[in-house]
C-alpha cells in the first residue's frame, strides 16, 4: 500500500477526500492529515510518505511553498505530489510543474479524475520500484562477481577498495566453503538438484547473514564442478562469543530450514582482504582431503592439516617406499607398503594427530607426482574423487582397506597419463556416445569398458571438449531432439523418450538452457522460417 497524507485547511474537505473513494482499493491507504504546509512538513519528518494530496491555498504555509520545501530536502524530495486548485490560473499550473507537481486538479474534485490521478502515481511508483530492484540486482551481481576475483586472487587495487565500500570487513578474515553433502546425488538429476539445492541454500545462507549478506557469494569454485556458497567470515562476527559457536549456530540454522546434510570447510585465518586467495587454498586443500577424513559437519584447517605438530614422527621410509610403489602402479607392491605403514604406525603407538600428518605428507606427495605429469588437470579434484569414490564402494574412510584402494587407484591414474593412447580412447568414447545417446550412459560405465581411470576419463573429456561428461552428452541428445523436431511429427514427450530423457520437465529445461526456448517454440520458429 502506498500511504497517502491528505493537506487542506478546511475539515470538511478533508473528510470528503477520505470518503470519496475507495483507497484501499487503488492501491492507497491514509496515513494522515494536515492543515496547512508546515504542520505536513513536521508529519513528514516521522513518518514515512509516498504521496501528499494537498489545497494550494492554506494559511501560514501553502501548498506550493510545501511543495518546493520537499523538493529541496534530500530526505523527502521523491514523495509524489498532487495539487489541489479551486485556481484555474496557467501561473499555478506552470509553478507546480516546475517542482515535479504528479497533478494539478481542479475543484470541485472529481472522482474519476483523482482515481486516474492515483493510478498514475502508481504506475511511476512501480516502474521505479522494478528500476530499482534492476539496480539492485545489477550492483549485487558486480559485487558478487569483483568478490570472487579477490577470492580466488585475480583481483587489482580498484577491486579491493569495491569491496571495501559495500561490505563491513575487520581484521582477521577466513574464507568458509559451505555445501550440500552430494553423496545421494544420483543419474541424470544430479546437475540439475546440485543446481536447485545450491540456489536454496544461497538463499537460506542471506536470510541468516542479514546485514551481512554480502559476504556470500556462489560459484567461486565453479570450474571444480563445485556446487558451493562462499562465505567471507571476519571477526566482528563471533566478538561476543568464539569462531565454533558462531559457526555451530550458522550450520543448526541452515540444517533446520533445509533439511538437507550441510558441511562448512573453514579455511585459516588471514590479516585482510587482501590475502583471502590464501585462506580460499586452503579451504580447497582441506575439501581434496576430506575423503580421508572422519565425516563431520564442519572442519577447520588448522584441525585437519596440522603442519607444526610438537615432536613430530613422520614415518618417511615406509611413506617413500609407498609412493614408489604407486609410481611404478605395482598393486602388490602398494599392498604390502600401505601394511608396512600401518604395521610401523601401530609399533609407534602414535596418536590421531600424527597419523593425519603422515597422511598428509603422502597425500602432497601424490599430487607432485601427477603435477609433473600434466600440470594442466584439477590433481585436488582427482585425488578427492578417488577417495569418495572409494569410500562410497563400501571402505571405511580413514581406514587402511581405504588408503589400499586409493594408492592403487592413484597408481592407474598416473599410468594412463603417460600413455599416448588418450585420444584414441576419447575418439571411441565419442563414437560410443553418437551411437548410444539414448541410453543410460554414465563415465563410470565408459571407463570401465575402456580400462581408463574414471576421474582422469573425466578430466581427459573436460580438456579435449571443454565441458564435463554430463554435460556433452546432454548436448548430444539436445542436438538429435532438433532433427526430430524439424523432420517429424512426434509429439513432444515422445522426441523426449527418444533421446533419453524420461522427465518431460527435465528435457525442456535442458532443452531451454542449450538453445534458448522451449522445443515446441524451436519447431515453430523453424518451421514459420521455412515458409517465408
């Protein structure tokens, strides 16, 4: 409801313009009345206003002397303004339109003139309005988008001092990776609930922040195939009690309203803004880890890679014997290194702690080995599907059954980067997938018929045809549904069950979000093409 303030120094009028029509109705509700400019002028000051109806003629202030002290006060000067004349002098007319006057109406007010009136005040108010909120999204969109440069580290002076000016910053700055637990992800829906649930919980995330929203953002790790909120965390935040409570807080609120697993990774703590791409690594390297990891809701960096551990036992011989053994991919090999390791672990009697440090370091190891491979592919997202998709085939994470199948797994994926025979394999992958892009294709499936390493199949497919798997073949079938839809008759849902898709809704929203609309609106347009 817009609200109304009604100015004249007769009461009878003003009890008339209440009665006369129905305000509600128009959109308007009454929010008070005056009797002369100065008494409105002094309403306005604690109430909010969006229009002023008022006499031109009242004693001690008049309505044009209201209307230019409006217009010349910063706080007040958008109210919309209509005049009330028992005056038909130009002279009035052309004063009240020089100060931005909405309307000047005779008296006797007519009703059907002052309902138009209202409506056209409306009508500007709602165009501004939606102005407004372009405005808003636009400036939000570019902060979005200038706080994840700074983020990930590509970002100049003029970046930094953006962001300075549109959100409150202290010191002490931590960068907190917030997702949804995908493990039960399955099929063909993946992308699209991934999808769903990350908008749902960006949402959830703002309502929570309030004042701070703006240290949210989505899609920083977007080329990892991620599905995150980024969350910039600075200590005015948690000054009244400490970062675990503040964050365990965060986390009850988000699991209650979604109803959905969530995890934090909590990157460590740096001075400024200026060096969050430092806390941002981290939080990456600890999301690498994770599979190795006992579940839980939120880890923290300092917790899960300890690199200043007192009295340090790291058990390098048995760590470097392993590691050859996975260059050479020796599967037995790697077998007896992993029982050597745990065997020496349990002799040394070492705690929790160490035992992550020992991980760790093979864990760096590995990813220097695939780095002086190919220094082009995603090694954290490598390693961190090996270990998920270990853990997900049934092996305790964490466990020494875990770390067997990891190695090995790790030995056949830098064994297929020094073959030359990648190409030959993705030229008959993509062959496979013009053949059969009506089934229920899926890589796992692919690199098992292949003997290729799943997560190094998909990174071999993202770098030659740059875009994941899914998303390749969703491609393919979106490509044969438009020669279905130009050269037969077939009814919509059943070009959808030909290429294979068996959600009517899922294949027009895939169909929309590769070729722009809707299948049934790319068949017209062809087809109305055609005949011109």
């Amino acid at each position: 409801m817009l609200r109304v303030l009604l100015v004249d120094d007769e009461p009878f009028i003003l009890r008339g313009m209440e009665e006369l029509i129905d305000w509600k109705q128009e959109g308007f509700e009454i929010a008070g009345t005056a009797s002369n400019g100065e008494e409105a002028f002094c309403f306005l000051e604690n109430n909010n206003i969006d229009l002023i109806l008022t006499d031109i003629k009242m004693p001690i202030m008049d309505g044009l002397e209201l209307l230019k002290m409006i217009r010349n006060s910063e706080s007040h000067k958008d109210v919309f303004f209509i005049i009330l004349s028992g005056y038909a002098d130009f002279q009035y007319a052309q004063e009240a339109i020089k100060y931005t006057c909405t309307d000047y109406i005779l008296k006797p007010v007519e009703k059907d003139k002052l309902i138009q009136a209202l409506r056209k005040v409306r009508g500007i108010k709602n165009i501004k309005l939606e102005r407004d909120r372009e405005t808003k999204k636009l400036e939000n969109a570019y902060l979005a988008r200038t706080l994840i440069s700074v983020i990930q580290g590509r970002f100049d002076t003029a970046m930094v001092e953006y962001v300075r000016q549109h959100i409150r910053l202290s010191k002490g700055i931590r960068y907190v990776e917030i997702l949804i637990d995908g493990n039960d992800y399955d099929g063909e829906f993946e992308d699209t609930v991934s999808r769903a649930n990350q908008i749902l919980l960006y949402k959830t995330c703002i309502d929570y922040l309030q004042d701070d929203s703006g240290h949210c953002v989505m899609d920083v790790s977007i080329q990892e195939k991620v599905y995150d909120v980024g969350f910039l965390l600075c200590r005015y935040m948690y000054e009244s009690s400490d970062i675990k409570e503040y964050l365990e807080n965060f986390m009850k609120y988000l699991r209650e309203m979604l109803g959905l697993q969530v995890i934090m990774i909590v990157g460590k703590e740096v001075k400024n803004l200026e060096e969050t791409a430092k806390s941002y690594s981290t939080s990456r390297m600890v999301r690498s880890f994770q599979g190795f990891r006992e579940k839980k809701n939120i880890y923290y960096y300092e917790e899960e890679i300890q690199v200043h551990t007192p009295g340090i036992m790291l058990c390098k011989n048995s760590l470097d014997i392993l590691l050859n053994a996975v260059e050479q991919n020796n599967h037995s090999d790697i077998m007896k290194a992993v029982d050597s390791f745990y065997k020496e672990m349990r002799q040394r009697e070492v705690s929790d702690e160490i035992m992550r440090l020992n991980v760790n370091y093979l864990l760096f190891q590995l990813l220097h080995l695939a780095l002086e491979l190919d220094d082009t592919v995603n090694q954290e997202e490598i390693l961190r599907m090996i270990s998920e998709g270990t853990f997900k085939d049934g092996v305790l994470r964490g466990s020494k059954a875990h770390l067997c199948r990891v190695a090995c797994e790790y030995g056949d994926y830098l064994a297929q980067m020094r073959e030359d025979s990648s190409c030959g394999i993705l030229m008959k992958i993509e062959k496979e997938v013009r053949e059969r892009y009506a089934d229920n294709l899926t890589l796992k499936e692919l690199s098992e018929k292949y003997y290729v390493n799943s997560a190094y199949l998909g990174q071999l497919f993202r770098k030659r045809f740059g875009q994941a798997f899914k998303d390749y073949l969703n491609h393919c079938r979106i490509e044969q549904a438009c020669q279905l839809l130009l050269r037969t008759d077939k009814k919509i849902y059943q070009i959808a069950e030909t290429v294979g898709y068996h959600d009517l809704d899922y294949f027009v929203n895939r169909f929309i979000s590769v070729k722009g609309c809707t299948p049934a609106k790319f068949r017209k347009q062809v087809r109305d093409y055609g005949k011109q």
